[in-house]
C-alpha cells in the first residue's frame, strides 16, 4: 500500500541555519505530493505540494521537488526563522476512489533558536 | 470566505461513552474527510464523505460513523470510547474528493 516515511525529529537549529527534512514515498502510479505544517494548538496548513515528477513546489522560503527516480520529496529551506518552529509532515495522495485521502508520515518537530 | 471549522474545540469523556464531533466546510465545498491525529504521530485516514455518501474509509472500527448534510457540514460519532480514542480530530474539506484539502483546528479527545 501506499505510505511515507520521513526523518525523526526533532530537530533544532540555530536562526538563518540551512533545514532539510527528508521524505520518501511508496506508491503504486503517480500520487501527489505535499507538506504540512501544523504550528502549536494549531491544525494543519499546506505549506506546499507537487503534482508531477520533477515539479517544484515553494511557499515562505520551503521549497520542495518531486523525484520519481529516488520516491522523495525533500523540504528545504536556506535560512530558516524562529517562527517557523512548528512540525512539519509529508503527505501523499493517490488518485481513484478512495484515493482522495491524504496518507500522512509521522511528522518532524523542528525547533528554532535565536 | 469563511474557513472551516470544526466544534467543540476540547471535550472529555468517560470510557465506553458516545461521542459527537461536528464540522463545517469551508463555503463552496462539498467534500469532508476526517483524520484521528494521536499524539506525536501523523494523522490516520478514518473516512471520506462527497456529496452525502461515504466516499472512502481507513482502516477504523465501525463504531466510527459519520454523516453529511445537505450544507455538506459533517459530524464524526464514536461509539464505546476507549481510552486509545484519545487524540485530536481533524476535519477537511474540499471542491471534490480529489481537491487539495483545507484543514479546521481539530477537536482535542480526552478519554478518561
């Protein structure tokens, strides 16, 4: 079945460091994929998504790109904030009926020192 | 445009209790789904509705049912509460069952 997997948090770092949260992906044909994050006592926002194989999706500095040849999604950012301390998860989905629901990974807490 | 929103924001029960989560989709949307979100983990698929029938379920017991109604709001009902229950419940909505999905603040589900 279909499922993701991404890196155990959590992570911290320093103000204006360099993020990458790694995601990978299995799935049968061509899903979509997103990220979301979900900010304290807060519910979840797309940050971004991706459609198509070699797709980059960007949002607020994250910048994301769908590789079919490795099954990954990679969020990166180049330096990151204090506000943008919050969890971050990876998330696909497939296509045909009940495939229109979202099959999440386990979310990675980033934290963010000034 | 008004977001969706989901009530009541917190609630606590007692094992073996009833419970009724209730959501409002975003304005134009017909297409609701719910997510249970247990601490620390990603949220788990429960079911799907798109246009007043159940369009898709995961891997939940029956005791997890729902409805939507005409407005499309939906509401979540669980049935024999246990105490692995406990977790936040997230409601989304969206144009059709394949759109981009729009997430409410979750209903926070303590089982005592």
């Amino acid at each position: 079945g279909n499922s993701v997997t991404q890196m155990e948090g959590p992570v911290t770092l320093s103000e204006e460091a360099f993020l990458t949260i790694n995601c990978t992906y299995t799935a049968t044909g061509y899903p979509s994929l997103f990220w979301y994050v979900q900010y304290p006592g807060e519910g979840l926002q797309l940050l971004l998504k991706a459609t198509k194989a070699d797709d980059k999706g960007s949002n607020k500095g994250f910048e994301a790109t769908y590789r079919k040849e490795t099954t990954s999604f990679h969020l990166e950012k180049g330096s990151v904030q204090v506000s943008d301390s919050a969890v971050y998860f990876c998330a696909l989905k497939g296509y045909g009926g009940s495939q229109g629901n979202l099959i999440f990974g386990k979310g990675t807490k980033l934290s963010v020192k000034p | 445009e008004t977001g969706v929103t989901q009530s009541p924001t917190h609630l606590i029960k007692t094992r073996g209790q009833q419970v009724t989560l209730r959501c409002s989709s975003q304005s134009g949307h017909n297409t609701v789904s719910w997510y249970q979100q247990a601490l620390g983990q990603g949220p788990q698929f429960i079911f799907q509705y798109y246009r007043e029938e159940e369009n898709g379920r995961g891997n939940f017991p029956p005791r997890f049912s729902g409805l939507q109604f005409p407005n499309y709001s939906s509401e979540l009902n669980v049935n024999a509460l246990e105490l692995d229950d406990s977790a936040l419940y997230l409601c989304a909505s969206s144009g059709g069952w394949g759109d981009e999905q729009y997430f409410g603040p979750g209903t926070r589900l303590t089982v005592t």
